[in-house]
C-alpha cells in the first residue's frame, strides 16, 4: 500500500484560460487521500466578480445565480495554502489546474504555493496507454469510475481521486522488473512520479512473489495461454421468422424484429450454402452486422473451418469484436474463438525494443513512450502497436519498433506477437482482418487466409482505398530530412560518428561522410530546383496552398538521377564495413549499433526505390501531384502518386478466396440510381452478380426532413467570399435556432477554413463549442467525440467525415452540407480519371463525376438518421440539387423524405415550426 505521502487532489471551475486576462476561479474542490483512501474534502463555489460566459455555464451548469453570494477568491485563499501544504498537489492536467491557482494567490498577495505534483493525465497515460482518451470524462467511463457531473469542480476532484488510486492499483500489479525499468526514465517526467516508483519498488522488493509473465531480456510481457477449442454441436440456421424472433428474443439483448434484416440474413444464409458471390447494399438501420455474422457463423461452424471477416479501418475493426461479436455470444449462447490479423508492421518487433532501451532517449516524447511500451507489454495479447495512445512525437519511436522482417524471433517462445497471430488465424471460428491484408496476401508464399470456408466483405466499397493504398507512393520533404538527419557528420553525436566504435578507420569515415554529404548537397539542390519552378508558375487562389499536376511542372529529371545515384554510392560503399563489423562484435552495446546502422540503412533503401516512383517513373495508369503550402517552405512539400488501376489488384486478391467458398460483400452505399454497377465495377466484380438492396422500413426515417435553400447564390457567378458569406450565414441562422448538434460538411478544406474564420470573426456564435477538422487538433474520433460531449456545438468536417461516424440521438441534430459532393476539376487525380476516360470514350461527368458525388451525398445523409428514434433535419446549401437537371439523381438516392424550398431569410421560421412539430 502507498501510505507514505499525503495527496490533495484539486479541480478548479473558471470562467476561462487565463487568469492574466481576467479570468477567475467560480467552484474549487479539493478531495484529501491518506493511507490509500479518501479522507475528506473541501469544496466552494467562488465568486468571480464577473458574468460567467454562457459557453461556461453550458460546459459546467454553473449560472451566476449559483455564485452570486459565494465568497471571493480573496476570502478563501489563505484556508486554501493552508490545506494544500505538505500534500502532493494532483490534478488532471496541473498545468492549467496549478498554474492558474498559483497566480490567483499571487494576484491576492499570497505565496506561491511550494509543493511535489502529480498530473493523472500522465500517470494515467503510462498506466492504462490503451485507452483510446484521457479526458476525466472518457476515462471514467472506461475504468468505471462514477462522474456524475462532468466540469463540476467537486465531481471532477472525486474523480480524479479515484483515478489517481486506480492508478497506484495498476502500478502496484505491474511486475518489479516493469517498475524498475520505468522508475530509471522517471526522472524525466513533468510530474513527480519518480517517488511513487521507487516506493513502490521498496514495496515489491520486501513482498516479492512470482508473476505469470513472459520475460525477454529483462522485459516483462503478458503470458497468453493457448484458448482451447469450444465445444458445442452444430447449430441449425433459423429458416422461418418465428424461428429468428426466438433466436433473437434469446439472451439478454431482446433484440426487435426487423424484416429487412432477416431478409439480408436469408440471402447471405443461401449464398454460403450456394458457394455463390453476392453484392448486398443494407441501409442504416437494417441490422447489418449481425444480418452477416449470423448466418456466416453457424456456416463456419458446420464446415468445420472459419469464417474470414474484413472491414477497412483498426475502429471498425475494434468495433467488430469488442461490440458486435460479443452480441453474437448473447444470442446463439456459445463462445466462439476469435482472431485478429494485421499486416506485419502493425506488431511489435520486441527486440528492436529492447535496443532502444539500451540507448539514450531522444526527447520527452521518446522516453515517455518507452514507459507506455513496458506498461503496454505487460497488458496486451496481441503487440498489436495501434493500441497505444501515443502523442505525435511517440508515433515517431513507434514507427522505429515495429516489425518488418518475416523472420522469426526464437529468444523465448511465445514472444512474438505476429507468430501469435497466425498460430491464433489457423485455429479459430472467426478470423478478422481488413482489406489490406487480403490484398497483400497476393505476395506471400503461404497465404495467411487459405483456411477459411467463406468470406464477408464489410465496407465493400472501402476496398478500392486499400487496393489504392497499397500502390500509393508518398514523398514528404520533412520525413526525408528526418531519415538523413539521423546519420550527421563525424562531428555530430549521430551514426557517422559512431563508426569510430566499430573500429572503421578514420580514412574509411572520411569517405563515408563525403559520401553522404553529396546526398544531402543534391537533395537540396533537387528540391531548390523544384520549389523555384513552382514559384514560376502563376497562382491564381489567394489561398497558401498550391497543388500542380507533377506532369505540368516539366522538371528535369537529371537533378533527381543525381540523387537516386548518391545514395545507391553511399549505401553500396557504407554496407559492407557495418556488416564486416556485426561479423566481428561480442559487446552487446556495439550489436545494438550495428543493429541502428542497417534499420537506417535500409530505411534508406526504401527511399531509394520511393524516390524512383515518385520523380523517374512516369505512367499513364497513375496521377501524380505535388502540394506545398507558401507558408512552411519546404516543409510542407509533398508529393503523392497513386494508380488509376486497382481492378486487377482487387481481382488477383479475390481468387483464391473464391475458391474457399461463399463471398458476401456488403455495405451501406454501394448503388447510384443512375448507375447500379458504379461500385461494383470498380471493384472489378462481373456484372453477373447479383446485387440486392435491402431497405428499412418507411418509418424507420419518420423523424428527417430535407430543406434546400432556394436563394443562395451560385458559387460560379459570385465570389468565394461572397458566397462564404451566405454560408456562414446560414450556419449561423440554423445554429442559433437548433442550439447546436450540428455537423457542417465540406467538399473543401480551404472553405471551411475561411467559412469557420468568419464565424469565429462575428462572435456570433461565441456561445457555442466549434470543432473544425484541419483546425482543432485532434484526430476525427476525438474531434467527434469533443462534439458529442456538447450540446451547444457545432462540428465542421471534410470529406472523411461523410463515412463511418456513427453519432445516434439527441447528439446531431442537423447536416448542413455547403455544396453538392463533387470531385474539384482542377483536383489533379480526378483530372487524370477524366483523361482516361475520355480516351475510351466515356463522358468523365455521368460516368464517374456524378455517381461519385451522389454516393458521397448518400453518405452525408447518412450521418443524420441512425435509429428509428432519431430526429434531424438536413440543409443542402447548394441550388443546383434544384436547379440542375442532374439534382433529381441526388434526392432519389436518399430515402423518400419531406423535402421544402425555402428562403435563407424563412430558414429560421421553418426550423422553428419544424422542432415545435417534433419536439
């Protein structure tokens, strides 16, 4: 037990960031712990002198009324040092909670307040690194820590109690080699964690006991035992709907009829039995998941062998098994063995690890994410590295251990998580994995998905990304200056340098770094070359940002042979002394150099072939584009390739899955009115497979109305700004009158930008919470996440956002999408499509422009309606779903709704009538 220390845990409530601007506290509370429990608490509210902002009282449901007869700050400061001495301060996050009280006292005349810190944002983070936030309220929720009132300083100071004694819990199982590993890079932390480490070790040592753990060179990992095989007799198919509604009234779930989804459940019930490939579109609502793993399943376990599931990303993946699997369970009352893989680089290669923890850490960001590694080694039992909640500069070290080679690791059985996932693929009942994984399969000599008897392709659509993906080339300036930074001169603490430690003569070293700065000297030359030809070429946008078509640049390509020569010099001249030196090295310490030298090394490599693609490969199959942002040059500039011919790929991945049985690809946007087979051709699929929709029923969207705006103006006869205007307009209009819940979507980052600034510029929606993607920092799930916790915000998304966010509820209330979804003309890739398409004499707009456009809207919609309890209303901004003759295709895509023309000026006449009709 942790009984050497006193702990104040401390939130504070404000009616802002800074106390320098005049912000001011308005509740404090502090929650006491001794001896490993709570022992008392102090709260207040505060009186701040000031109104408090209505985003505030939105965020906190503190009003004025409840501080109007609290004390001041002034009044309570010196009770408030008094009990915060000889206690460890401990807040979630103390660098806004201390920080602002120690310039409140300063501003009353009191002392600073002299104390040891903990920030549980960082505990938290080395203790539980796979928790996907670290927000109190995400966080709670995760380690069922009771919160019930968010951005109340007294349930937040509770909470952060029992977060703090979580934390010692998790410290205190950890195993003694873990804590001694994370105490010795402790020192490095902004909180004062080192002392509990280390009491913590005092307390291991006097009470040590044996844990079931792996050890590999000093490392401590979770020992996984092999699951055995479950035992159930075969289990029939419900073929009737009275038989479905049992099975589906079985277990704890209740689940409600929904024909439709029995109905896809039949159809895919029949293909598998069949042997035969369908194509199955099944709107929201419909029950999809569980439609296809129902069925597939009870397959599988008939034939003895598993059932292969695909999505695209790691979420839905996740959200297969830790969601929708687990429904499963519920429902047909067995336990099935399911297995998860990923490409190779998605695991952990332990003993790149265990090198760098012989070496010296780089940064902050390295040695705390070394410290989430040994804690995360001893929790997971799949080293799968997309568990880790990493910052950005950890992501850099993560990108350092992962696994690359297919060569196994035989220290000690059982450590290679890769090896356990494919002894796990080969002996399971559900085997699930994503698309990129089925399209490299193609490579390997063992096929890694050769033992299933039939396959789901979820997100079906999302396969032509994967298919793209995996011949996607991307050349970023700052990742090249990064690789060669890592070699230096002999000068620099870097690997030039260290060659002198592996006994490479001086001459040799000399050669080697006139080498490398030949590199280094024609890069920048090559890139010079190519930021004066852009800044050549006239640019008409007032935005920083340029894209240009790599095909209209017309560089010369002997700047870039120069390049690609110098570094096949360098790396044919420095490999043979690096591996003359491994032949001849017993130190472990000098292993772990030569180790360093030809990750770079090859690393190197890969750039070699990169650079090839990129500026000395033309092909007539790939679009090729550089962007640049005026503002970071060269930083910003990249370059990015991909293939306009992915069929084949997808075709080449397929077969030997056909072979195995069954295959089922399924989504909820795969059709266009106007063309059934837009996906389905992309996907390389024969025109011979049957395609079934499957709809919800008629009531299931009873709650959704579409308004178009009539008279905004047509973006092609105004100015940008203008039209940004009317568009900030609108949103403002429709936010004022909702009171929030809104997504904005964009087919443009740069007017979104714009359109979000002028918001921001009226302050007329000071009140609420915006979130803008390419703005607010954060990934899309955080941004969303952000979103939802708000009931006054407002969320403004591009295109990623128009797929797979799933926000059921009161939480979104309303869609706004700003234009009609199509391709930019002048976007380079779609310019390139159309040029092929034109060639086999295709019109470049009804053959692809407009179906893409309308699949994209149907996603947009999408986003609002999610449960049959759902309300929303969605706003197209853009006229020419009216106005064109091609706008009926768009509104036919979508479920049959109310749709009204109405004025931006009657908008909020309309919305009004319509929440009073729903509410």
């Amino acid at each position: 037990m942790l009984e050497n220390h006193k702990y104040a845990v401390v939130d504070i409530e404000t009616t802002g960031h800074s106390s320098a601007n005049g912000d001011r506290i308005i509740q404090l509370a502090i929650v006491f712990i001794e001896n490993n429990r709570i022992s008392n608490s102090f709260t207040t509210f505060v009186n701040p002198k000031k109104a408090i902002p209505l985003f505030i009282q939105d965020l906190t449901n503190i009003k004025d009324e409840d501080v109007k007869d609290a004390p001041l700050f002034e009044e309570i400061a010196p009770k408030v040092l008094e009990i915060l001495q000889d206690h460890i301060f401990v807040a979630h996050n103390t660098n806004f909670d201390l920080t602002f009280l120690q310039q409140e006292l300063k501003r009353v005349g009191l002392p600073k307040l002299v104390c040891k810190s903990i920030d549980t944002v960082e505990f938290a983070k080395l203790m539980f690194p796979n928790i996907y936030s670290y927000k109190l309220q995400d966080i709670a929720t995760e380690l069922h820590i009771e919160l019930e009132s968010a951005h109340r300083a007294d349930d937040d100071a509770l909470a952060t109690a029992h977060l703090l004694l979580k934390c010692f819990d998790q410290l205190q199982a950890l195993p003694l080699k873990t804590v001694e590993l994370l105490h010795k890079r402790s020192f490095q932390l902004k909180s004062n964690l080192a002392l509990i480490f280390f009491e913590v070790i005092m307390i291991k040592r006097k009470t040590y006991m044996t844990q079931d753990y792996l050890e590999y060179r000093g490392i401590p990992l979770k020992d996984v035992k092999k699951e055995p095989a479950p035992e159930w007799s075969k289990l029939a198919y419900p073929i009737s709907n009275d038989e479905k509604n049992r099975l589906f009234q079985h277990g704890s779930l209740k689940l409600e009829e929904r024909p439709g989804q029995y109905k896809l459940m039949d159809e895919i019930h029949h293909a598998l039995i069949e042997s035969k490939e369908i194509v199955c579109e099944a709107e929201t609502g419909i029950g999809k998941t569980l439609a296809y793993l129902i069925p597939s399943v009870l397959y599988g376990i008939g034939q003895g062998k598993p059932i292969i599931v695909s999505t695209y990303t790691t979420h839905l993946i996740d959200q297969l098994i830790t969601e929708e699997i687990p429904k499963l369970y519920d429902i047909l009352n067995i336990r099935l063995r399911v297995a998860k893989l990923k490409g190779i680089n998605h695991y952990i290669d332990v003993y790149r690890f265990w090198e760098h923890l012989q070496q010296e850490d780089e940064s902050y960001d390295e040695t705390f994410t070394i410290m989430q590694v040994l804690v995360w080694l001893t929790i997971t039992e799949e080293g799968d590295l997309s568990e880790l909640n990493v910052s950005g500069g950890g992501q850099l070290f993560i990108d350092k251990i992962r696994r690359t080679s297919e060569k196994k690791i035989n220290d000690v059985k059982g450590i290679d998580f890769y090896e356990r996932a494919l002894r796990r693929s080969e002996h399971c009942d559900i085997l699930v994995t994503n698309h990129s994984m089925i399209i490299m399969d193609t490579e390997r000599e063992t096929k890694l998905l050769g033992h299933g008897c039939a396959t789901i392709i979820d997100e079906a659509h999302q396969m032509i990304h994967a298919s793209i993906s995996r011949k996607e080339r991307i050349f970023s300036y700052t990742n090249w200056k990064y690789i060669l930074g890592q070699f230096g001169t002999l000068d620099t603490d870097h690997l030039l340098y260290k060659l002198s430690l592996l006994n490479v003569s001086l001459s040799v070293r000399i050669r080697i770094e006139k080498l490398f700065v030949d590199i280094v000297e024609s890069f920048d030359h090559a890139m010079g070359y190519v930021i004066s030809t852009i800044q050549s070429y006239p640019h008409k946008s007032k935005s920083t940002k340029r894209t240009y078509a790599m095909e209209d640049l017309n560089l010369d390509k002997a700047f870039f042979i120069k390049v690609a020569k110098n570094l096949q010099t360098f790396i044919y001249s420095t490999k043979p002394y690096v591996g003359s030196a491994k032949k001849n090295i017993i130190d472990e310490q000098l292993l772990v150099l030569v180790n360093e030298w030809e990750y770079w090394l090859r690393e190197l490599e890969i750039k070699v072939s990169e650079w090839d693609e990129i500026f000395l490969q033309d092909k007539e199959v790939e679009a090729k584009w550089l962007e640049l942002d005026n503002r970071s040059v060269p930083g910003s500039l990249t370059i990015i390739k991909r293939p306009l011919n992915y069929q084949e790929d997808i075709k080449d991945a397929m077969a030997p899955l056909r072979e195995q049985g069954g295959i089922i690809w399924t989504s909820g946007t795969l059709t266009v009115p106007s063309n059934k087979y837009f996906i389905t051709s992309q996907l390389g699929l024969s025109s011979n497979i049957p395609i079934h929709q499957f709809k919800v029923e008629s009531n299931f969207y009873k709650g959704a109305e579409l308004l178009i705006i009539e008279d905004m103006p047509d973006i092609q006869q105004v100015s940008q700004s203008d039209y940004i205007e009317s568009v900030a307009e609108a949103i403002v209009q429709t936010v004022l009158v909702t009171g929030g819940r809104c997504f904005v979507l964009f087919t443009s980052q740069d007017m979104l930008r714009k359109t979000v600034e002028l918001i921001q510029d009226t302050n007329l929606l000071e009140d609420f919470m915006l979130f803008a993607q390419g703005i607010t920092t954060g990934s899309r799930m955080r941004l969303l996440k952000s979103f939802q916790r708000f009931s006054k915000s407002v969320l403004f998304g591009t295109n990623s956002f128009w797929e797979g966010v799933d926000v059921p509820g009161e939480a979104l209330s309303v869609v706004i999408m700003v234009r009609l979804p199509f391709s930019s003309p002048d976007d380079p890739l779609f310019k390139k499509r159309a040029e092929l398409l034109t060639k086999n004499g295709q019109n470049p707009f009804s053959s692809y422009s407009l179906p893409e456009a309308i699949l994209r809207f149907r996603q947009g919609f999408g986003r609002l309606i999610r449960s049959s309890a759902d309300k929303g209303v969605f706003i197209v901004l853009d006229r020419r779903i009216d106005t064109k003759s091609y706008g009926s295709d768009f509104l036919q895509a979508i479920p049959n709704i109310p749709v009204k023309k109405v004025s931006l000026e009657n908008i909020v006449l309309e919305l009004e009538n319509w929440y009073t009709n729903e509410g």
